[in-house]
C-alpha cells in the first residue's frame, strides 16, 4: 500500500513503519553490527587502559611502616572476622592481574614450589607479609588464577585461609 507523505515523496507502509526491502533491512542490521562492534572495541580499549594502570600502580612498591603493617592487619581482621562469621574458612585478600608474575602465572598455574619467587610488586609484598606476620600464626595462604581471558592465565587471586 502507497501513501504520500509529502508533494513527490511515496512511503511504502507495512503496518506502522516504513517499509525497507531485504536488502535494506540488510544494511540496517549491518551499521547496527558495526556500532555494537564499535562500542565492544571502545570498551574493551578502555578496560586494557585501566588493567595497564592498575598493573603499573601495582608494580610500584608500597613503603612497610609499623603504622602500615598495624592498617594491614586491622583490615585483615576485619574481612577474616566477618567471613568466619559467614561459616567460611577463607577469604580473598588480593586480586591482580597475572602480568605482575614474572612467567605470567605459569609457575603458580603449575604449582611449582617457587611461584613466590615470580610474583612482582605489591603482590611480592603481600607475600612476604604473609610468611612474616600471617604465616606464624598458623594461616595459609592460597594462591590460584581466577579467571582465564582468551584461555590464557588472568587475574591471581591470593585467599587467607584459617582452616
């Protein structure tokens, strides 16, 4: 059916929209593809931006003052206290992405007995930590990858286990 929507313009009408052939219905559904694509790749940009960040923040050694080591261990009460009282026996105290292992995660992956000593930065850090002030009170210390971006190792994520 034929309507004229202005002198010498013709719309076709398929119920209330205008009609598009096949084809372009087609284009359509192609420039929406290519924006959805757009956003992804703006998307995902931006989150490598940030990922880049927090690894080159993370690189960066923290200074270890009694004042530090007493925030540490008052925040580790914390989130320790509250898990217990959830029933667990464990939470996670440090996420971070594998690029600040010195094999990208490889050794821990494996769990070959010197992983620590590929660990970079602040998780190095923590790790001392642990085995200086955690360890002897009988804590453990669970290190695994967490995630597997393209099946390749991602984020290391490092639980404080009392059980």
């Amino acid at each position: 059916m034929s309507q004229t929507a202005a002198p010498g313009v013709k719309t076709d009408i398929l119920a209330d929209e205008s009609f598009m052939s096949a084809d372009d219905l087609n284009a359509y559904m192609a420039e929406l593809e290519m924006a959805k694509a757009s956003k992804m790749l703006s998307a995902m940009d931006k989150a490598e931006e940030a990922r880049q960040k927090l690894v080159r923040t993370l690189q960066d050694e923290i200074e270890v003052t009694p004042d530090k080591i007493a925030e540490i261990k008052q925040s580790l009460a914390v989130k320790t206290r509250a898990a217990a009282g959830r029933g667990e026996r464990e939470v996670m105290v440090m996420r971070f992405p594998s690029a600040l292992c010195s094999d990208k995660g490889r050794a821990l992956n494996n769990a070959e007995p010197d992983w620590p000593s590929t660990l970079t930065g602040r998780p190095r850090q923590a790790y001392e930590f642990w085995k200086e002030h955690l360890k002897p009170a009988n804590y453990r210390l669970r290190a695994m990858i967490i995630d597997w971006p393209g099946g390749l190792p991602g984020d290391v994520a490092f639980f404080l286990a009392w059980s």
